[in-house]
C-alpha cells in the first residue's frame, strides 16, 4: 500500500490523534500521501463517511484567468 512514498509521507500516512495539514510544493506527492492516509484510515476501520479531505491549490498567475 505504501509504494512510492518516502519516510515523511509514511510517518503522515500512520500517524494518528486527529487532523492533519499536508503542505508542500508542487509535485511533491500530496495527493498520493492524503489518498493513502485515506485508505489507511478505512483499513484500520474508520468508516469513510466520517474522513473530509480537501485539496486546495494556488492558482497559477502565469495561466488564462489563473486556472491550474
């Protein structure tokens, strides 16, 4: 289940008392470290309809009327 993540994302992933703010730069695995922590999360039981996850990005200066 852990392919792929390093030593800090593994440590966020098993981690446990309460919620967790996940920030880091672009392409650094955040997606894959919240979705494992999910997954994680309902292995150990915890039912899904009790986890929130939200992804927020800054928007890009740089695009068309700053989309991502």
């Amino acid at each position: 289940m852990s392919a792929g993540l390093n030593l800090a994302q593994l440590q966020a992933v098993h981690s446990t008392g309460g919620p967790r703010l996940v920030l880091a730069g672009p392409g650094s695995g955040k997606t894959r470290e919240i979705t494992h922590k999910i997954a994680h999360l309902i292995e150990k039981g915890l039912e899904p309809r009790r986890i929130a996850a939200n992804k927020a990005i800054q928007p890009n200066p740089s695009t068309p009327c700053g989309s991502a």
